[in-house]
C-alpha cells in the first residue's frame, strides 16, 4: 500500500488533534444567525487546512447538516445537490485553484436560499484570486469580506506544541492502519514547531523504518527530512506496484523510466484512460524505456497511482521538480497537444511548488522558476485559463513581477472584445501588472481603456460596477504618479475616495478596504504636488483605517499599516516636525523588520523604505551617526532589490545612494559620499532618459546635492557645472508648475551664487542670488515660517556678492534684512 495515501485528510488514520479553538469558532460560525456566509481557512501547504474543514463539516453533519465537498468543476452545480431548506456546509478545497464556476457559486449564494448556507474556502491565503472573486458584485463582494479577515493557520496546533510529543502520539494509529506493532521513537525536532504533515510523516516514517529493519528498542526520527525519508518509500511502493502490474521490463517501461512517468502524471493530472495513454505517448519520446505497444497499460497504471491528487504536495512536489529539471524536455512533452484543463493544472502546480519556495529558504527557487517559465509558455491561449493561473501569482513578488505581467497580456489578447465586463477587468489587470514591475507608462492606455468600459457599465449597472471603478480610478491614480503627473493623479484619486464614501454608505464594512487604499493614495499625490499639509490629514485617516483593518487581520494588512506610519512621519518631516515624526517612523521600521524576517521576497524592498524614512528622521534631530547606518542598511537592501528588478526599484536605490552620500559628506567623509552621488546621478540621468515627466525633478536633485558635496571639497568647478545643470533643469520645471518647483529654483540659484562668489567671479553671483531673493519674497507671502530662514539664507548670500563688488550700501541692506528675519523667527 502507498504510505503517502495514509496522510490524505479523508483517510482520517490519525485522530483530529488541537485546533480546539479554531473548531470552536467554525462552529459558532456555521450556527450564526447570517442566513449566508462564506469563510476563508488559509495557511501554508501542510498546516492542516484540510483536516480542519473536514472536521467541521464532519461535525456539522451530526448535527443534521448537508455537507458536501464541492469538486473542481462542479461548482454551478452545488447548490442544486443542497434539499430545499436544509442547513448545508459546502466546503471547497483548494479555492485559488478554481476556475469561473466558483465565482457563479458565490452569485447564487449571495441570491439567498430556504436555509442556512455556509460555503468553507479553503486555500493558501488572499491574493489576487481572492480579490477577483470579490469583484463579482457587491452581494459576493458583502459574502466575502468577513472572509477576508481572518487569520492564517499557525503551523503549531497545540499551545507550547512539543514536537517529539506529538510525533509519539501519531505512530500508534499508522502501525494499526499497516498491521504493525507501534515502535518507540526518539524525535529531532524542527525549530518552533513543525507543521502537521511534516509531523504525520515522520510517524510514518518511523513505522516504515521499523518494519523494514525490524529493529527493537528506540528509533530515531528528524522531522526535517521526514517528507525525503518519505518520498523514498514512496518511490519503492510505485515500483513494486508496476512490478505486480507486470509493466516492469518488456511488457511496460524500464525501472529507469518510472520516475518520468510519475512526474508527468504528477504534472498534469490525468484523469480519463484516453487521456494517460495520449500522456505516456508523448512522454516516451522523451523518457527512454517505454515499450512500443505498452502506453494503454502504463496510462492505467498511472490513474491508480494518481499523484497528483492522491499524494500530498509537499511529499510529492521535490520529485517533480528534480524530474522535470534532469529532463529538460520532460515538460513541454507533458503538455504538448494536452487538452487546457492538463495545461492549467500544470501551470497550477509549478506555480504552488514556486509559491512554496518564495521564503527564501530553498535551494531550488531557480529551478522552480525556470519550470513555471516553461509551463506558462505552452499554456492555450484561453482567457480562463490564463486568467486561473494569473491569479494564483502572488503580487507584489520581485521574482514573479515580469512573468505576472506576461500572463495578463495573454490573457487580454484571448479575451472577446465584444465581452465588455471581461475586457474591463482584463484591462484593468493587464495596468496593475506592468505597474508593478515599473512600466507605468505601458500600463497607462490599457487603465484608460478599462476606465472608459468601466464608467460605461456604472451608467447601467452602478450597483455592480461603482466599486469596480471607483478602485481602478485609485489605481490610474498610481499610475499617474509613477510617471510623475500628480495632478492628474490627484483628480482620479479625489474621484475614487468619493465614489467609494458615497458605495460605503449605502453598504457598511462592504468597501472599506477599497476606501483605505484610495485614501492612502489620495495622501501620497498631496505631497508629491508638494502639499505636505493637504497630505497629513488623509495620511493619519488611512493610518486609523489600516490599524483597525490590522486588528481583525495582521498578517494581511500590518504591512499596509507599516507604510502608511512610513507616510506619516515623512509629511510630519516636510512640515519641520521631525520630533513627532521619531514615533510613527520607529514603529513602521520595527513592522517591517518582522515581516522581512519571515517573507523576504514579499518585504525586503518595503524595509528598505522604512530604514531610509528613518534615517531622514534621525538626521533631521541631528542623531547622525545613528542615521548613517539606516541608510547604509537601506542602500544594501536597495542595490539588491534593484538588481532583481531594476524596473521598479531602481528609482529607490538613486533616492538612497544621494541620500547616503549627503549623510557621509556631513560627517566629513566627503570623498565617500561623492562617489555615491556621482553614482546616484548616473542612475538618475538614465531614470530621467526613459520617464523625464517622473524623474526629471530627481535628476536635478541628485545634481544639486553633488554641486554642494563638490564644493566642500573645494572642487568649484565641477560644482559649477553641476549646479548650472541644475539650474537649468529647475528653470525648465518652473515653467510647466511654478508652484511646485520654485522653491528649488530658488535654492539652486543660491547656491550657485555661492559657487561663483567662491570662484572670485563676483559679477557673475549678483544676479542668481537677487533672483533667489525675488522669488523667495513671493513665497513668504504664502508661507513665511517655511521660506523666511530660505529668503534670509539666500539675503546672506546676495550680501556677499553685492559686497565683493563693492557696492556696500546694497550689500548692507540685504544684511540687515536677513538679521531682521532671523531676529523674528528667534522670537
């Protein structure tokens, strides 16, 4: 018998252990007085997701429930098995697996029944599938919300789980299931806790290694490799069952060829006779050792082996990937003329082994990578399909960001035209993902298209369509501002926050989270307009908003809570108050910190942002030294996450390298910090070569920077020269937003007087600096406690330039000016 089958959750070989509260409050849930609800179990693979729903249905049954496990495909169907007014549980496993169905399942849930309806998803956690689902219309989107909430399974079942403790328990019921006598064991333990199926394995193994050694006294076990130890056996059952067959030798395939074959049914899962026998034909030109004449008997036997439904993921996953990576043919054999629901299953299970892999912590993350590639790359051109294996892609991911966007281009290129929702949301799709990977101006006619389809099917249909556009509204907000137009941001975002408080009225809690990140965004265009004021009241709304949503649910939304602290304490900083700013920019860092810690690929960039925002803080309070080391940590962080996707983060290493470079020169390492800003401009000045509406304005900073950093190492010329081009830049700005930029004419004009005044060219530092002066009296009179010490600044400088060229009167009263804002401001 395949011992790997004896951890199927519906063999139920081990009894339900833990989880008592999680139980509890399944049950509390399924007895509420909702007369529909929809509920999320999530974790990662091998957790016990499964067990635990079917505990609850199990439960439920004997309390006179209709229960029912709701297959892949059979969705539209399920309600129908349901007797008219019975209570009924309908639990569907692996839920970001499904195709449309589930979507038409969750409609007919959200119309109502005679009777209590629960529907139990089952899945690794939220994502994009998730979120889709929740665009239906707003009775799935009302279903679905409380779902959202709930927290991830921890791998521990018990409290203060003691591994070794819980392995002894389970060996007992799997020597019963082999008819073997329980042996003892003496457990290595996995740091903080295993999860459940590593736990089960290594029982199992423990049985396996007993009867096959038949050793008495104790037999060590190690929960890390249990699953390697596992597989092993596994492997030895498939070859005896091809021996029993009489498939081994000249009647099937060679023993060489049994693992190909596995993979390639672990791959695709096959269900039909027809359809493994077309498998092992296309196979076999590939994997040496399949008998001409045999692949009807091989297919058979492959449907009984059923890995791909029958043998848990992670058990089975490691052999696939080392099979389809020794046989780099092995793959595109498999789907080769296979039919699309083969095709998407396996696109499904290399992306769920790259999902797997993403903490960090494997080895063959490449591997898995390249696999995914290969799989996505033959999938059919169906807009389903694409859009099933798209939505299983986690965002945002610095591996996958690229690969993501492929899919959505695919899948809008197979989606109707005449179609008009489905082509919307593809759209809409296609922004989100080049967004993401820093293609905003790619992203930009695809949004403007779905906002167009989008406001048209509002007119129609505002109850099922408002939400739809009120958040791809947020979204061209973003995309607007990536590709510095923040005007136009603005208007699409204050249109978004309007139409969502208008949809959150009328259905309480339905849009809330639309509303927080609309707002959020709403707060970042204010100060990219250079309206840190306007910014710090929706930035503190869409803290409160993100705390509260973290309360019922940190592992989903702490992280948009950490970035909207991040916010704050930046526009506290541009208002000059740095000291309020150490408290949210300290508890942003510490979030982030966690979470980087534990998911790396999803988090690593968003520390990075957090080091740099408090870096700034402590410098500003004069904390130097301690500001150094966060940008330099904030620098390491950014050079790696810009090499991995240099659409996207490259902009962020620029910010990063100017800003370390200006912190080393004011410590007096200024020939350290010069390399990193001659740096930062190189970069800035290819950012600037690709997208100047976005970062023009930066290139001029990172020049302004250098200019000073130049002239404290007395290099006035190559200062000049910087600054001039500075200058110009600013010019060029002012005259497309005045607002805006003329404050950094202002200062770039100052310094550049200052720069000429030290070159001894004292005729030519009058002018820039008198300039300076002149548009820095228009600015005291929209803001005198900002730009007076700016206007006495650039008085101070105009004084010693009229004073080298002796015109000592004016040089005076510029003087006496500057002291007089500078005697205001003290008192």
């Amino acid at each position: 018998m395949s011992p790997g089958r004896l951890l199927a959750p519906e063999r139920r070989v081990v009894p339900f252990v833990g989880r008592a509260a999680e139980q509890a409050s399944l049950a509390e849930w399924c007895t509420g007085p909702e007369p529909v609800a929809v509920r999320l179990v999530s974790g990662p693979r091998g957790v016990g997701k499964t067990r635990l729903a079917r505990e609850a249905a199990n439960h439920m049954a004997h309390a006179g429930w209709t229960c029912l496990n709701v297959p892949d495909g059979a969705e539209p169907r399920a309600l129908a098995a349901v007797p008219d007014g019975a209570p009924a549980l309908l639990v569907v496993d692996d839920a970001e697996l499904r195709g449309p169905g589930l979507a038409e399942l969750l409609r007919a849930a959200a119309r109502g029944r005679n009777g209590a309806l629960r529907v139990l998803l089952v899945a690794p956690g939220v994502g994009p599938w998730f979120n889709r689902l929740t665009a239906t219309d707003l009775g799935v989107r009302a279903l679905l919300e409380p779902a959202r909430a709930g927290e991830d399974l921890a791998a521990a079942v018990l409290p203060g789980q003691v591994d070794a403790r819980l392995v002894s328990a389970l060996v007992e019921p799997y020597a019963d299931a082999l008819g073997l006598t329980a042996p003892q064991v003496s457990v290595a333990s996995v740091p903080g806790g295993a999860r459940m199926l590593d736990l089960q394995a290594a029982a199992l193994c423990a049985v396996m290694r007993a009867q096959a050694r038949q050793r008495q006294g104790v037999l060590p076990v190690d929960v890390s490799d249990a699953l390697d130890e596992l597989l092993e056996h596994e492997r030895w059952t498939w070859f005896r069952s091809a021996e029993e067959a009489g498939l081994l030798g000249e009647a099937g395939f060679a023993p060489e060829a049994m693992d190909g074959l596995v993979a390639a049914a672990t791959l695709t899962g096959v269900r039909t006779p027809d359809a493994a026998e077309n498998l092992v034909r296309r196979v076999a030109a590939v994997v040496p050792g399949v008998r001409p004449g045999a692949e009807a008997g091989v297919g058979r036997w492959l449907l009984d082996l059923d890995p791909h439904r029958a043998l848990p993921g992670r058990l089975v996953d490691p052999h696939l990937l080392a099979e389809l990576t020794d046989i780099p043919e092995l793959l595109r054999a498999c789907l080769a003329g296979a039919a699309a629901p083969s095709a998407r299953r396996a696109a499904l299970r290399t992306a769920g082994i790259v999902v797997e892999r993403l903490d960090g912590r494997s080895e063959d993350l490449g591997a898995a990578l390249d696999q995914l590639g290969a799989a996505v790359a033959v999938l059919p051109e169906d807009h389903d399909v694409l859009r099933s294996v798209a939505g299983v892609l986690p965002r945002p991911s610095l591996a996958l960001g690229e690969l993501r966007a492929e899919v959505t281009l695919r899948t809008l290129a197979a989606t109707p035209r005449d179609d008009t929702a489905r082509r919307a949301e593809t759209l809409r799709d296609v922004g989100i993902a080049l967004g993401e990977v820093g293609r905003a101006t790619d992203a930009e006619p695809y949004e403007r298209e779905a906002v167009a389809l989008f406001r048209e099917l509002a007119e129609s249909d505002p109850h099922r369509f408002r939400p739809r556009l009120a958040a791809l509204l947020a979204n061209m907000g973003a995309t607007y501002s990536d590709q510095g137009r923040p005007e136009e941001a603005l208007r699409c975002e204050e249109e978004a926050v309007a139409l969502l408080r208008i949809v959150a009225a009328d259905h309480p809690g339905v849009v809330t989270l639309d509303l927080t990140m609309a707002v959020s965004n709403l707060a970042v265009t204010f100060a990219e307009l250079g309206q840190p004021l306007a910014a710090l009241a929706p930035s503190r709304e869409a803290v409160g908003l993100w705390r509260e949503l973290a309360g019922g649910n940190p592992g989903r939304f702490t992280s948009h809570l950490a970035l909207s602290l991040m916010n704050v304490a930046r526009r506290l900083l541009e208002l000059d108050r740095g000291e309020e700013a150490l408290e949210p920019a300290a508890e942003s860092l510490e979030i982030r910190r966690r979470l980087a810690a534990a998911d790396p690929d999803e988090h690593l960039s968003d520390l990075g942002d957090s080091l740099q925002a408090m870096g700034s803080v402590l410098s500003d309070q004069g904390r130097n030294e301690e500001a150094l080391r966060h940008i330099e940590d904030a620098v390491g962080i950014r050079r790696r996450t810009a090499q991995e996707n240099p659409g996207w983060y490259l902009p962020d290493l620029a910010y990063s390298l100017r800003a370390l470079g200006t912190q080393l020169s004011d410590l007096g390492r200024r020939d350290e910090g010069l390399e990193l800003q001659q740096e930062a401009v190189e970069v800035q000045r290819r950012l600037a070569a690709e997208n100047p509406g976005r970062y023009v304005p930066e290139l001029a900073e990172a020049l302004s920077g250098l200019g000073v950093t130049h002239s404290r190492l007395d290099l006035s010329q190559e200062a000049l020269n910087v600054e001039r081009e500075a200058t110009r830049t600013w010019r060029e700005l002012v005259e497309s937003d005045p607002h805006r930029y003329r404050p950094r004419l202002a200062q770039s004009l100052t310094n550049l007087s200052s720069i000429f005044a030290v070159l001894k060219l004292g005729d030519e530092a009058v002018e820039p600096a008198s300039e300076a002066v002149a548009l820095l009296r228009e600015l005291v009179t929209e803001n005198a406690a900002k730009y007076g010490p700016r206007l006495a600044e650039a008085l101070r400088t105009l004084a010693l330039a009229l004073h080298d060229q002796e015109r000592f009167d004016e040089a005076g009263r510029a003087r006496a000016e500057a002291e007089e804002l500078a005697g205001a401001r003290r008192a």
